[in-house]
C-alpha cells in the first residue's frame, strides 16, 4: 500500500497568507484534513504533518516524511498576490521531471478539471525546504490566492475544499494506477459518534466527546470506524 505523506502548510503562530479574517493556515488545514480522509478511503497509509493549529518547523515536515518513508509527499498551502486579480492554481516541485512531473501533471490536470481555475501550471523551486528535503518524490500545491477576493471566500467552502481534495486525491490515484473512491461519508467526530451510538458500538456520546478532546488521535480512529460500519 503506497504511504502517502500530507503536509498542512503554516500553523500555530505562522499564519501564512492572511486576507482579513482569512487565514492560509485555516484553510489548508481543512484541505489537508479532507485529503487525508480521501486518501485513506482509498487504501492509501498517509501520516500528516499537522492535523491541528500548530506550528511545526519545516525542516521537522521534511524528517517527518522521511521517517514515515513516504512514497509520495503532498504540501497543501495558498498563494498570495499584491496583484488581488491574480488567481489559479500551481504545482510545485524541486525538479520538474520523472515521478515528480508524473505526479504533478496528474495532480494539476484533475484540480483544473474539478475546479475550472486557471492553470497556472507546473513549476520549479529549488528553495523550499519541503521539497528540497524530503527523500521521495513531493510537490507543494498553492491551491488558490488568498489575496483574490472571490477565490479567496470560495477556498472557505467546505464544498471548494472537498473538491480540491478529491482532485488531489484522483490525480495521485491515476499515478498509483488505483480506481477512485468517493470520500468517505463521515468526515468529523460528532457525525461519526453519532453513528456508533446508534450502531450500540458506544453508550455514551458525551463520554467520547470528552475522551477526543484529551486523547490525541482518538478522533480519527472515531471517524475511520464509523465509516467502516456505516
Ligand atoms: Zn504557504
């Protein structure tokens, strides 16, 4: 099973691209949350670099990765445009060429084709520490601007991020040569302790709410099994 490793960009107190009260660590968390989700729904193993509002030093994303022994790295993050026409979505790599490109291509042809934004393309960048870093093949993907107003207010719609992460999700599919998966139906933990109590899987609903709050991870390993007998 191909180990696919997802990476939220900023957190914590690196905000990112902030627009008003919009903030590119928000946002990519959300994107990268729904990935993960998609992912896994498709049989994939992934390991995220954040899961929550933290901040985690890139270098730290990169070891991480590597230690995951990742096949694939995804860097989810917005753009950001003193021109507040400028808009679409880019690919970034370190080298544009073999896995790296295959992967690229894959992956910006779908968000285009799901999104209709405008191709920015697939470009090189040899100075990001999450690409220069990381031992396997990685691309970085500005998803949108944050500083476009109307891009900018559509990356807040869970629908926009659903779609963003399905199409990240096909492209890396089409790359593993595995059919696609819809995503899995239950995405956060009161939907998916829901459906265990009504399953008798759980006796309490407020016990769990309170059990995720204290246990780290608890609440995905909520959500995964409530997808498994849902
Ligand atoms: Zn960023």
């Amino acid at each position: 099973m191909p180990k696919i490793f997802i990476d939220a960009g900023h957190g914590g107190k690196d905000p990112g691209a902030v627009n008003g009260d919009i903030y590119e660590k928000d946002i990519a968390l959300q994107i990268a949350l729904k990935l993960n989700n998609a992912l896994k729904n498709n049989g994939f193993e992934t390991s995220m670099s954040r899961s929550t509002d933290v901040f985690i030093p890139l270098a730290e994303r990169a070891k991480k990765a590597n230690k995951f022994g990742a096949d694939f790295f995804v860097s989810i993050h917005l753009n950001s445009a003193g021109n507040s026409s400028a808009n679409g979505i880019e690919t970034l790599v370190y080298e544009n060429k073999g896995v790296n490109n295959q992967l690229a291509t894959n992956i910006q042809n779908e968000l285009i084709k799901i999104t209709g934004a405008t191709n920015r393309g697939i470009k090189e960048q040899k100075k990001l520490v999450v690409l220069n870093s990381t031992k396997m093949p990685a691309v970085l993907i500005e998803v949108g601007f944050i500083s476009n107003f109307s891009e900018g207010t559509l990356l807040l719609f869970n629908s926009c991020q659903k779609g963003i992460a399905q199409a990240i999700t096909n492209g890396i599919c089409k790359y593993f040569k595995k059919e696609v998966k819809g995503m899995a139906k239950v995405e956060n933990v009161q939907d998916a302790l829901k459906i265990l109590h009504e399953k008798g899987v759980i006796n309490s609903v407020d016990y769990w709410v309170k059990a995720v709050d204290i246990v780290k991870y608890l609440d995905a390993l909520i959500i995964n099994m409530a997808n498994k007998i849902s």
